[in-house]
C-alpha cells in the first residue's frame, strides 16, 4: 500500500477507491433521524405500501418560485418527504414541482387555474416579492398536488383541514400531515378494490339535500356505498364493511336493535350520528324568538350503554362557538343584523393523541348533546372531539333563545370543560340480547338467516358515537344549494367537519395503519420573543465581538510563539 501510495500512479488509485465509495453509497443508503419526534422517518404501513407499487405514480407539487417563507418550509418539508418515498419506491416514484401558469399567457394561465379547482385545489393569496428591489404583489397559491396513475388522478390540499388564521401553526400541522396525505392518497389511487359503506334507512334518516354532501361528494367518491333498509333485510348484510346510523327521528324496536347488535357482534363497523332532542334551527326561525328542545324518544339508550356511552337529553353550549345573523337592533324601520356568537353551535376540538383527530381544524357542530361513558367490561373509550374550557349543559326540556347569553352572570355558568361529544370505543362487546332470546328466535338466526347468535364478537370490534348528526349534514341555499358539511355561509369559513368524518370512516374500514400516520408531532420550537429582544444587545455582541475577539488573541498566541522560535 506504501509502495502504491508514492508510485507515480498513485492518482489512478485514488480515482478508483473514490469511485468505489460513490457506487456503494448508491447502493446502499443510511439516513439517521436524530429528531425527537421522529419526523423523517416513514411508518412501517408507508414503507410497504410503497415497496409494494406494481407501476409508476407520478406526483405534480404546485409549490415552487417565489413564496413567503411559511409555504416555502412546506415545499422543502415536501420535496424531501417525496425524495424518501421514491427511495423505497423507486421507478414506481416519480415527481415534480412547478408553479401554476409559469410561462403561460394570462388565458393560458387563467385556465389552468380553473382546471386545477375543478379538481378540488383552493388557491391561497399570498403577498411575494416579484422582483429584487420592488414593491409586493399579490399572487395566488396552490399548496396541493396532483397525483395521477394510469388513468386516474386524484388531488392533495395540503391546508385542508387547518385554520390558516392560525398562520406558522398551521402550516406546522400540515408539515405534520404529509406523510399521511400522500400515502393515503395514493393508496386509494393504487387499489383495485374499495370498502363499502351502507346507510341505514328506516327510522326517520333524512335522504334529502342535507345530506347530500354527505353521499355525493363524500362518502360515494371514497367508498363503495348502499342505502341498507333495516325493515327489509333478515340481517344486515356482511358486504358492508361500515354503516351510518344518521340522525334517526323514529324509535328503534327490539327487532332493529337485534339486527344492529349482530352485524357489530360479527365484526360490522356503526358510526352512530345521533340527535337525541329535537333541536333545529327551523324551530327557531318560526318560532321568532325560543323554542323547547324534546326528547326524540329513540330507544337506544340500553343498546348504547351495553356498548359504553351514554347520550344525555341535554344541549352543550360554548363560548368558543360559530357565528350567526342576528337582529341587534332597528334602523328606522328596518331590523339591524349583525354576526354575534352563537353558543348553540360550539367549535369541537380533540384533546387526544388519537390520529382520526389529531391536528385538525376545529369541528364545528350545531346543538350537539353531551356524551358520558359509562363502565363496559374491555371496552376502551377515547374522547374524539369535546368542548373548549368555557362551556355548560341545559338540561331538558332546553329552553332554545336568540339570547341565551345576557348578562356576565350567565357568562359565569360556562364553568365546565372539555364536554365530550364524539366518542370511540374499542374492544369485545357484549351483546344487548345475551339471555334475553327465545330458543325459536336463535333457531331461525341460525337456519333461516345463516347468522347464528354471538353473545360478543370473536375478535375486537370498534365503533364511534357522536351526538350531533349535523356534523355531516350541509345548508341549502336557493342560490348555491347544497353547501360543503361544516361550511359556514355568513362568514365563508369552512370547519374541518368533512375531514373528521372521513378520518372515521377510514380508522373503522381500513386496516392498513395509514391513518397512524397522522398522529406525528412537528414541534415549533421558537424564540420567545420577550427574551429576544431583552437579550438582543448581548447576543449582538457575542455575534459580532467575539469572532474579532478570537482572531486578536490567535494573532497573538501565533506572533508570541514565532517570536519565541526565531529569538
């Protein structure tokens, strides 16, 4: 190695190891993620889910030139999420950045914009430099992407689902939800084969324009879908691998119950959306003024507490609630409107670390009832969305008024905290008819129907409980009809109401742990800006002293020790 080493060829050696360190470092690759909360490293359901692409995926991102640094981080955080998934996916992986009507004539561009919110992007106007020394313009973003494989395509909004009010926190949580967005996108655009979901028909649900984002635009995009008429099926038929029972008007009899209790007994999925008083806002509007909220008189409540929840007949109301027109006075002759708060219609938010709501936007709901959980053998029960810490219940028969709210008094009363109103719940559940059957009713179970009776299921079972269907219902209008679930028509602002149903139906139908995903944590950590600028003068002299401090005293040490060897 010396005798190489001095050779004249020695050159030629060097070239071959260095070319032998970069074909072994494209072979074979380490990345160490010394990050607290782990953020560049994939969930074991992504790696397989890319290891396992059979053709290409090819992924437009639309965050590119000129942006304020916020949307810049998330392109970065993006560019380097992707160069991971096309490490494990290789060929399969491909992508690309660019900025919408870059290059193209204003038409040219104007159309590529509309082409891009047909297919379900919102742009985002921001203000950006154009150019060095000139003044901001504004410009609309698109932070989303295009996914495309064969002949399918489908959209990412980055920000769906966040408050962008909420400005570096916002865009930290959707940092946070690109591993999920991406995998789970194009998971759905790779399978061959969707899970079904039915809606059970009956009791009072509504099948008019009020749930029509809830069927249309939601659930039958997603998801095989069916209506499933309980009084016309012996069993609620296994091919559904979820059902919706969707605010319900008319009582339950044993005979339904059964069939519910056995399709979870044999490992069916039952998002319950239920409204147990009567309490809506046409009440309201023909009443002018108040109205008394009663019980539906459903008959679930025994069903329901086998399984571990309890609804109560009372409404939550909140401090940190939506906003409504209200008649605040007269002009002239003329009601005076104005946007007041409107504590009937709370903003739900999720104190737990589960991913079906974990950061997401607030959830807003409309007279929602409170939900206790009550004690069930196995059964785990997390709260998914509840109240702020300024919130109360009215008991019925609630007294609904416009002025709910008068004095500081009142205000005094929104002493209770964290109210839960959705709820999930895990484990084996019992059956309601355990010992409660006739031998003749087990018998045609078991001949006629081919679904003998099971006291509990064989493996662990979940299903979820919220106490206010208008979560997923929508507003009609006459002149845009059908709005978006969770949308807000007075202030234009559209809640997180579709995304935490769909986060639901996915933790329930879908095994593949994606969803696990969401539950990463992207931690801000930020300068407290009282420190800074109390310390701002010293750190300034740190910055900038103690570079020419150093310098000074290693020209000294240097010129004493030169003096010291040549004397």
């Amino acid at each position: 190695m010396k005798k190489l080493l001095q050779s004249k060829y020695w050159w030629l050696f060097l070239i071959l190891v260095l070319a032998g360190i970069n074909y072994l470092a494209s072979v074979f690759h380490l990345r160490l993620d010394l990050t607290q909360e782990k953020r560049y490293t994939l969930s074991p359901a992504t790696k397989k889910l890319l290891k396992g692409l059979e053709d290409r995926v090819t992924i437009t991102v639309f965050l590119d030139g000129d942006m304020p640094a916020g949307f810049r981080k998330l392109g970065n955080s993006t560019r380097e999420l992707l160069r991971e998934f096309k490490e494990l996916g290789a060929t399969h992986i491909q992508f690309s950045f660019t900025r919408p009507g870059t290059g193209e004539t204003d038409s040219t561009g104007a159309i590529t914009m509309d082409s891009l919110m047909k297919l379900g992007l919102k742009p985002t106007n921001v203000r950006v430099r154009a150019k060095e020394g000139e003044g901001e313009e504004q410009r609309y973003l698109f932070p989303g992407a295009l996914l495309t494989y064969h002949d399918r395509k489908t959209t990412i909004d980055l920000l769906q689902g966040q408050d962008m009010t909420g400005g570096l926190h916002s865009l930290n949580n959707a940092e946070a939800l690109l591993e999920y967005k991406f995998a789970h996108a194009i998971q759905k655009l790779t399978s061959n084969s969707v899970p079904v979901v039915g809606y059970l028909a009956g009791n009072g649900q509504p099948l008019n324009y009020n749930v029509y984002d809830l069927i249309e635009r939601t659930l039958k995009p997603s998801y095989g879908f069916g209506f499933v008429p309980i009084d016309s099926v012996n069993v609620i038929p296994h091919e559904f691998d979820a059902i919706l029972v969707m605010k319900p008007s008319k009582p339950f009899s044993d005979k339904q119950k059964l069939k519910l209790d056995q399709y979870v007994m044999n490992g069916g999925k039952i998002i319950w959306l239920i409204d147990r008083l009567y309490a809506e806002m046409d009440s309201l509007i023909r009443k002018q003024g108040d109205f008394i909220a009663f019980d539906r008189g459903l008959d679930l409540d025994d069903l329901l507490f086998r399984y571990g929840v309890r609804i109560n007949p009372d409404l939550v109301q909140d401090l940190q609630c939506d906003q409504l027109p209200l008649i605040v006075g007269n002009y002239g002759n003329q009601p005076q409107m104005d946007l007041q708060p409107w504590q009937y219609f709370p903003l739900l938010s999720s104190y737990s670390d589960n991913p079906i709501a974990k950061n997401l936007d607030h959830v807003l709901s409309i007279f929602p009832n409170s939900i206790d959980t009550v004690k069930a053998t196995g059964i785990r029960k997390t709260i998914l969305l509840a109240s702020s810490n300024n919130s109360r219940t009215l008991n019925t028969p609630a007294l609904v008024s416009l002025n709910s709210v008068k004095t500081d008094d009142d205000i005094k009363t929104f002493n209770r905290s964290h109210i839960p109103v959705a709820v999930l719940l895990e484990g084996k559940f019992s059956s309601l008819f355990a010992n409660r059957l006739s031998r003749e009713m087990m018998d045609t179970l078991a001949g006629m129907y081919k679904q003998p009776f099971r006291a509990a299921p064989a493996t662990d079972n979940a299903m979820i409980v919220i106490s206010d269907a208008d979560i997923v219902s929508n507003v009609v209008t006459a002149k845009e009809g059908p709005l978006p679930m969770g949308f807000n028509q007075f202030t234009n602002y559209q809640y997180a109401n579709k995304d935490f149903f769909l986060n639901c139906v996915e933790y329930l139908v879908n095994p593949s742990g994606i969803l696990d995903t969401r539950s990463k944590d992207f931690t801000l950590r930020l300068l407290d800006p009282a420190k800074v600028q109390e310390s701002k003068t010293g750190w300034q002299l740190i910055n900038i002293g103690l570079p020419i401090l150093l310098v000074l005293v290693f020209g000294f040490i240097y010129q004493a020790l030169r003096k010291k060897k040549f004397q």
